[in-house]
C-alpha cells in the first residue's frame, strides 16, 4: 500500500479487505492511508474508510481495529475543514469517546474553524470550558482557527474581538498570530472595505499591548506588513491616514513594515519624512538598526539630503550609538568624491561626543578636498582642525604638500615643510 502512493489502489484494497472479512490491526494500515490521503488530497476518502472501520470495529468488538488519535484528528479535519458538516464532526467526536479518546489541541482547533464558521457560539464557549479543564493554557491555534472561520464567513466583529481576547489573556504581551492568520484577517477586511474598521482594530489593540512588547509581536506590525506582503502599500497607508483621521495612537508596528518596504526600494525620501513623523511623536523610538538601514539605503541612492535628516534624528532622538550610521556616511561621500558634502556633515557632528572623531577623519576631508583641487577649502578645514585642538600628523601634512605640489604652489609647499620640520615628523630620517 505505501509502495503504491497513489489513493485508488490503496482505497480500493481496504475496502476489499472489509468486503471479505479479512480484517487486519488499523496499526499496520491507517496510519499509511491518512498519509497517502494526505498527499492526494482525498480525506474526504479516508473518511468514509474511517468511518466503515469504525463501525466493524465496534459491531465485532475488534479492539485491534481500533483507530488511533491522529487518525481521528484526521477524519475529524476533513469533517471541520473540507465537508464543514457539523453533524459529521459531532458523529467524530462521539466515535473518539467510545474507542476512549480525550481531543487534544488539534482535535480543538479543527472544531474551532468549524464554530466559528456556522456561528455556533455556544458550543465555541463550551470548547473553551473543555480545554481549560483539560489544562491546555496555551490558546494560539485555537483563536487562530476561530479567526479563519469568523473571516470566512465575514463576521469581522468577532474576528476583532478574537485578537483583542487573545492579547488580554497573553497579558498585553501580543500574540503569535501566523502570516497565515494575518492574511486571513487582511483580506476579509480588504473584502469588505472596512479600513476604518481595520484601524480600529490596530487602536484598541495598542491599548491592550505592554510598552514593552516586540514590535514584531504587536498586531499592528502583523496587520501592516501583511498589506506590504500583499501588494496592498497603498492599504497601509489608508489604515495608517485612517488612524490618524481617528485620534488613535501609532505604534512602530505601524510604521516599521512601511519603513521596511521604502528602505528596499530606496524611497528614501518617503523614508525620511516617516522618520521625522515617528520623531515627532516623541514616544516611539527606532533601533540603531533601523537608522543605520535607511541611512544606508539613502547613500546608496546618493539622497544625501535624506541621510543627513535622518542622522539628525537619529542624534535628536538620543540614540547612543551613532558611528555606524557616521562612517557609512563618511565612507560614501569619499568614495563618490564629494568633500564640500563631508565638511559641511562633519562640521555639524565633530563636536557630538556620542561620536569618535579623531585626526584620521580630519585627513578623510582634507584629502578628499586636495585631489579635487579644493586647496582653499582644504587649508580652511585645516585651520579648523588646529582650532579645534585635533593634532595634525604626517598624513596631514602629506595630503596637503601633495595638493599644493600639484597646483604648483611652491611656496605654500614650502611654507608646510617648514612646519613639518617644527613638528619632528622627520626624526630618524622617517616621516614626510
């Protein structure tokens, strides 16, 4: 049979096995035909087999033909999710009683779906009872199958009031809703149109969830980057206007997923207007992270303008660690030759301490100033340098001879080998 993997041969065996009386142990068989079922997409099948073994088994008082619990989960499955009869998952439920079974999580799940989707909420409260009693504390898949079957069948209510019940047990820790569940819930509101409803539900949401919850883990981040991975940007941001339009609070589980998708098509400048929107609320915070990925993207692009707004909120919104967000700047205006850039963004941060300035950096903008034929504004950076008391070294002094050498200036060429000569850079015949 499994050397078969096909469901006619494998059906048609067992069934003749039954015809003729020749019954064998459901141990050496069942669990073979619910795989090949499985992978033929043929429960409702098995079901019938399930149901025809079951009925020998009891009639002839056959324990060894008594089916296993995986097996009546999946007769149970293909009654919840493919046929959704009520009458047949009850009739289930009944067989699992007598051969002595207690549901276990899957059993609860698939009945769940089934629930929810005929809107039987007496018996989703009954289910509830029955698995507090038999200790199941950890509810995910269960409200998950609720919220497929109340999406289903469009009943966007109790689709919210799920979620919302779900992060108030979880004590505000959010929930782990599956990308399937989100896209579930997304869609049956995309469906109906109901993005107020959608926003909404995100602004009752973040009033139940701990500030210290994962923004991964929020159900605005699972909401918005559901839309983002749907092709629905334009979506997320009507649910984040409509949020606003509503007066409810914005978490960065709504911005990160749109943040994200600006930061991998380089619209850098989308970005960093969403940066200064979520700095200006003054209660949310980006990662370093987060910074040092947009700034980078903005680089990229060569949207200087965008990289230095977003570094000034990097450093407006006290984050501590500011270097790497720094020499990713500093690296690229070198590399595209840009030293009027590198002054004027090193002019505004020397003086930040969270930032290691040192003389090296000081040389990066000189140098970059002398091979561009800069001298003017490479001897004013050098005056600012020793004002500001950063020690000129032998780099110092060689990208400035260079610069002027080349220009033909020999005096000023003279006038630096004088001062090298003053500092000992050439002690021991080393040096400049």
């Amino acid at each position: 049979m499994k050397n078969a993997n096909t469901a006619t041969p494998a059906f048609s065996l067992v069934k003749c096995v039954f015809k003729n009386r020749y019954f064998m142990p459901f141990s050496t068989w069942g669990s073979v035909l619910v795989e090949i079922s499985r992978k033929n997409g043929s429960l409702l099948a098995f079901l019938q087999v399930f149901n025809e073994n079951c009925r020998i088994a009891k009639d002839e008082k056959l324990n060894f033909m008594k089916p296993d619990l995986a097996a009546c989960n999946a007769a149970l499955e293909d009654c919840c999710c493919d046929i959704e009869s009520v009458i047949d998952a009850q009739n289930v439920v009944e067989t699992m009683a007598v051969f002595g079974f207690r549901p276990d999580k899957t059993s609860f799940r698939f009945l769940a779906y089934l629930y929810a989707l005929k809107g039987l909420q007496e018996k989703i409260s009954e289910l509830e009872s029955l698995m507090s009693g038999f200790g199941f504390s950890n509810k995910t898949a269960f409200m998950s199958n609720l919220i497929s079957g109340y999406a289903k069948l469009g009943n966007l209510e109790s689709v919210s009031a799920t979620i919302l019940c779900s992060i108030r047990e979880g004590d505000g820790q959010g929930s782990n809703f599956s990308e399937a569940t989100y896209s579930e819930v997304v869609n049956g509101f995309l469906q109906n149109g109901s993005m107020k409803d959608l926003a909404s539900l995100i602004i009752e949401a973040q009033k139940l969830e701990q500030p210290s919850i994962a923004v991964d883990r929020s159900v605005g981040y699972g909401i918005i980057s559901t839309c983002v991975k749907l092709d629905q940007l334009d979506k997320a941001h009507i649910i984040l206007d409509e949020m606003n339009a509503q007066g409810g609070s914005i978490g960065l589980g709504v911005y990160i997923p749109i943040l994200n998708v600006y930061c991998k098509e380089q619209r850098t400048a989308e970005a960093s207007q969403l940066v200064t929107e979520i700095s200006s609320l003054g209660s949310w915070m980006l990662d370093v992270g987060s910074y040092d990925s947009l700034i980078e993207a903005a680089m990229s692009s060569q949207d200087f303008q965008s990289a230095f707004s977003m570094f000034r909120d990097m450093r407006e919104a006290r984050i501590p660690d500011l270097m790497g967000s720094y020499l990713t700047i500093m690296t690229s205006l070198t590399e595209l030759r840009r030293p009027e850039l590198m002054a004027a963004f090193f002019d505004e941060v020397v003086e930040d301490p969270r930032i290691e300035v040192g003389t090296h950096d000081w040389n990066s903008v000189l140098h970059a100033f002398c091979k561009a034929w800069r001298l003017e504004d490479a001897r004013r950076t050098f005056r600012r340098m020793v004002f500001l008391q950063f020690e000129p070294n032998e780099q110092t002094y060689l990208s400035l001879i260079n610069g002027f050498a080349n220009a033909g200036k020999y005096f000023n060429v003279m006038m630096l080998w004088n001062e090298v000569k003053k500092t000992g850079f050439n002690r021991g015949g080393e040096g400049v």
